[in-house]
C-alpha cells in the first residue's frame, strides 16, 4: 500500500516467506507460475499486442469515437457496455486483455489520461462475469457445488438478472465518480511510443516527395543480370537503389507474396524486380530510357513503400566524441561497416541528397539511414559514434504488421469463438490465438512478441495464486467463517448469507476468484441446509462476490493488468474500489433474496 516496493517484488517475498517458515513447500509455493490463468495472461498480452501492432485497436477506437460523436461522458458509457457485452461470454481477464488496447488507443487520440479509463474497465469487466454461466470460474464453482449436492446446476442465464443489476449499478457509480477519484495525470507509461519517424514524414522532412521513383525491370531490359556495383548508378546517373521488391514467399508471412531486399554492391537485377530508387527526375529518366525500363513516381500514399517488414529507415545523430566526424561517407565505409545505405544528411536544415560519397560528416549532422530492421537495432546499441532517434524495434513491428488488421481481427473473433464454445480450454484457445498472430505476420517474430509481454503483471499474478493454499492450509480461512457463522447465525439466513457475502469480499481482495469461491462455496452450501434455507440464494451469493475483486490492484488479474498500463498506485484502487464495494454489497443485499428468496 504504501507503494515504496513493486507489487511483484513483494508478491515473490511473500513466497519466499511461505517457504522459509515451512507453511508451503517449494512446489506449492511456485505452483502459480504453471498456472493456466498465468499462461493465459502471457497469451493474451500477445493477441493485445497483434491488435494494437495492425492498427486493429486503433480502427476500432475510430469507430467508438464516431459512434459517440465529440461527448466523452457517451464515450466513457458506450465503452463499459461493450466491456460488459463481451465480458459476458468470455472471461474477464480475456476481456481485459483484448479490450485494454483499443482502450489506450482511444485515450491517446482523444488526449485523455488512459488512467481514467482502464480501472472502470477492469471492473465492469468483473462485473460482466454475473452475466452468463461461463462468464466467470466462480459461476461454474457454485454450480458444480450445488450439483454435488444433488441440486440443479445453474442454468446458463440463471444468473444474468443479477449481473444485469450488477452492471448498471457499477456503470452509474463510475460515471459520478470518475472525474473526482480516478488519477487523471498520466504516467510515464503511459506515453505515446516517444519519437516516431513515419514514411510521410521522411519524405517532408528532407524533401524526398519528388525524388523517390519505383521502376520495374521488364523481360526484354539489358539490366537483367548484372550485378548494381558494375552499373555505377551514384557515379553515372547520381541516382541510388534503395531497395529491390521481388516475387517470392517472406518465410514464415504466409500472407506475402513479395519479399523485399535491401540493395547491396553484389545484388544481381532480375526480371520483374522493382528497383526503389532516389535521385532527381531526368536522371532517373535517363537511366529508364537507357535500360529499357519502366517508370513509375511515387504517390503520397505509396509513401509507406520505404518502410517494410525487412527493411526500415532511421535518422542517426552524430555524439560528440564520435570517430565518423570529420570523415568523408566513402572514407567510413559505412555501408561496409553498418550494411546501412545512407539516404540523406540533414546540415542544420539544409539537406543534402547528392553526393553524398564525399560529404564530409560534422557534429550535428542527422543521417537518414536506411536498411535491415536487425542492422537498424544493432546500429542503436552503438553509442560510442551514434545515437539512433526514435524506437526502430517499434518500428520494425509496426512496418511489419501493417495492412493486417482485419487479420488480427479474424484472429481475435476465432479466439472468443473457441473460449465462448468451449472448444477447447481457456487457456489454449489463447496460446492459438497468439501463435497465428505470429505465424500471420501480425507480430514480427518471438522476440516482438516477448518485448510485448507485462512480465509485472504475469509475476504479481503468479506470485499470489500460492496464498489460497497458504490460507487454506493455515486454517485462518476456517476460523474466520466458522466465526462469522457463530456471530450472525442468531440473526437467521439473512445474516449468515450477509456475513458470508462480506466475508468471501474481503477474501477476495487477497486471493483469487476462483480460490475464494472454491473456499466458500462449501461452507455457504453447509449454513444453508444447516439452516434449512435455500441454497441457490447462497450459492449466488458466493459467486457475485468472488468477483467484487475492486479495492486492491491484487484483487484479480484484471486489476493487475491495468496496474502499469493507467499508471496507477495501490491507494487508487482503494478511494475507487473500496465506496463501489459499499454500495454494491447494499444493492446486492437487497437483489439476491428477492431474485431468490430463502
């Protein structure tokens, strides 16, 4: 709480304790790193980031924004109820997960701190658990508990009038509250990806829009089979080949059907390629007359061409103690030794695009390099020389994935289709999902994927699943309910059911929904036929409150995955979460009897 420590950090001594005072044994104690729920949240940090990488998110953020027009209270409401919408027919983490993206997207674009949306989507994301059976794990326990005991199971909507109630509840509460208790700063975390050196804007800004050509070798050209070195274009022509496109598959992209290569000095000219080219106008043409070739200028919108899954460009700064100063391009041998064309060198706003073998570099000169993402990354880890602007992994993965979103979007309704159907487990439907984003393009390649993952989150969650069997082998868990039974048993059903309704809440801010409800569903079912009353009213009970999981960040997955995201610290978890408890133990108090009376 008092946020001196990382949650994670605290959540692996607390193990440690465990283990160190022989409450649980090592396996116990790291059981939570194999657990499903914790490989599901890793899965789904992928698929978030297949569509936020595809532009996905930020489509889909468009649309919400349309439909809401210029108001953000209707922005605000709309989101929460396609929150609890989805919500309903998968899990709550899932919902999170796939929604968190589009969320950020939307509050990055309309310049509003993400903060004050991600913790009301964590918890009408737990509220969307009481809409349908399969909604949440505790529906499943209470009717697999009540089955047990040779009762009807829940019926796959017996519990949606209370969710529905539930919902609206919350949705008002958060609405009132959201522009007095949520964090509106924003965190560092929260930023927008830093500096993002585009294609339109390489192009603006060293004046590159009349000077880049595409030009297609035909059958019958001369060029076909030579090597670029022997045609001395920078020589001849003043002109230079950025890049080669050619048919072929891009390896593990079965979506592409072109490759692209970056031009070296032994690349040989083949029939069909298509040559990226810069330089000026007439000697581009004189090269195409020469050559039998085919000329085609480069539109804004074909702008993004400079930029693929292979190849990239980025602008380099000269540091201060930098050899390259003072030394002409050819001298360096920069292509030899960085496998980098340079495109153009920025002079304190004069830019130079020709000749550049013989310029000679000063301090302050901006490079526009261009060339392998992999040789764009190596470059950024040389800082002796040079410092690379901008985030070109980042890049790397956006250039990558770009014009497949409705790719990811395929890939997103094919997960929630296996989770709602039940096709396969929760948490391999996920690691389905993540792998064709992969495998599709969507991601770059594993170590995208990796960088994508909140290893925060995936170790707070992990770290706290072992406290269930902690408690649970303590006794404290049993001595707390017996005692509350013992207290309120003289006040009837209705108090028991309150007693073990607050009880199973403040548990649940500890430890997992599925754990609490595991824990309490059995002891709810023992004091409803102890007292004769009916069970159901109980069982409901336990299962609506395994999931007011709201004033602590550890009180669900969805609370730790929006923890980093917003920015936000334990205590906000408590100004917000703790008054919505209040109230939702009241409404519940009063909805459950009468929905299923005792």
């Amino acid at each position: 709480m008092t946020n001196k420590v990382r949650g994670d950090l605290v959540a692996i001594m607390a193990i440690l304790a465990f283990v160190i005072f022989d409450i649980l044994t090592p396996v116990e104690a790291l059981a939570g790193f194999s657990n499903s729920v914790v490989i599901m949240i890793a899965g789904l940090f992928v698929i978030g980031a297949g569509i936020l990488r595809t532009g996905l998110a930020g489509m889909a953020g468009n649309l919400l924004l349309r439909w809401s027009g210029d108001s953000e209270l209707k922005l605000f409401i709309l989101l929460l109820i396609i929150v609890a919408t989805v919500g309903a027919f998968m899990s709550n983490t899932g919902t999170v997960a796939l929604m968190l993206p589009i969320v950020v997207s939307i509050a990055i674009s309309i310049k509003v701190s993400p903060s004050k949306f991600l913790m009301p989507l964590s918890y009408i994301a737990s509220m969307s658990g009481l809409m349908t059976l399969i909604a949440s794990p505790p529906n499943l326990i209470a009717s697999q508990t009540l089955a047990d005991n040779g009762y009807d199971k829940l019926g796959f909507f017996t519990i949606t009038p209370i969710g529905i109630i539930a919902t609206i509840t919350a949705i008002v509460y958060l609405v009132i509250v959201r522009n007095i208790l949520l964090p509106k700063e924003k965190s560092r975390s929260q930023s927008n990806g830093g500096y993002k050196l585009s294609p339109r804007k390489i192009a603006k800004e060293y004046n590159l829009e009349d000077k880049l050509f595409r030009v297609v070798i035909p059958e019958t050209s001369p060029i076909i089979g030579q090597a670029l070195a022997d045609l001395k274009l920078p020589a001849k022509y003043h002109i230079y080949v950025m890049k080669i496109q050619r048919s072929a598959s891009e390896g593990m992209n079965l979506l592409a059907m072109t490759y692209q290569e970056l031009a070296g000095p032994t690349t040989l000219m083949h029939k069909n390629d298509v040559l990226y080219i810069q330089g000026m106008a007439p000697d581009v043409e004189r090269f195409v007359l020469d050559y039998n070739l085919q000329l085609e200028i480069l539109a804004d919108a074909d702008m993004q061409e400079l930029i693929s899954k292979n190849i990239g460009v980025a602008e380099v700064l000269l540091t201060p103690q930098s050899r390259l100063i003072g030394s002409t391009v050819s001298k360096i041998g920069f292509r030899e030794k960085y496998n980098l064309n340079i495109l153009g060198i920025n002079r304190k706003g004069d830019y130079l695009l020709q000749n550049m073998a013989n310029q000679r570099l000063r301090f302050g000169d901006a490079i526009l390099v261009q060339g392998a993402w992999d040789e764009i990354d190596l470059l950024s880890r040389e800082t002796q020389d040079v410092v690379v602007v901008g985030q070109p992994r980042e890049q790397a993965g956006i250039a990558a994935a770009t014009g497949k979103a409705w790719v990811a979007g395929v890939i997103m309704l094919f997960v929630v289709g296996l989770m709602v159907f039940e096709v396969f487990d929760a948490v391999i439907s996920v690691l389905i999902g993540a792998v064709l984003m992969l495998v599709t393009g969507c991601l770059r390649n594993m170590d995208d994927a990796y960088s994508k993952m909140n290893f925060e989150s995936i170790v707070l969650v992990a770290a706290m699943l072992p406290m269930a069997t902690a408690l649970e082998k303590t006794g404290g868990m049993t001595i707390l309910s017996n005692a509350i039974i013992d207290v309120l048993g003289d006040f009837g059903p209705y108090g028991v059911l309150m007693g073990i309704y607050a009880l199973t809440v403040i548990f649940g801010q500890f430890i997992s929904n599925t754990a609490t409800a595991v824990l309490f569903a059995p002891i709810a079912m023992s004091s409803a036929l102890t007292m004769d009353a009916n069970p159901y009213t109980f069982m409901i009970a336990v299962a609506a409150a395994a999931g007011m999981a709201f004033a602590t960040p550890i009180a669900s997955p969805t609370n730790s995955l929006v923890l980093t995201a917003g920015g936000y610290k334990f205590i906000d978890f408590v100004k917000v979460g703790v008054p919505l408890q209040i109230i939702m133990f009241i409404v519940m108090m009063i909805a459950i009897p009468i929905l299923f009376p005792f």
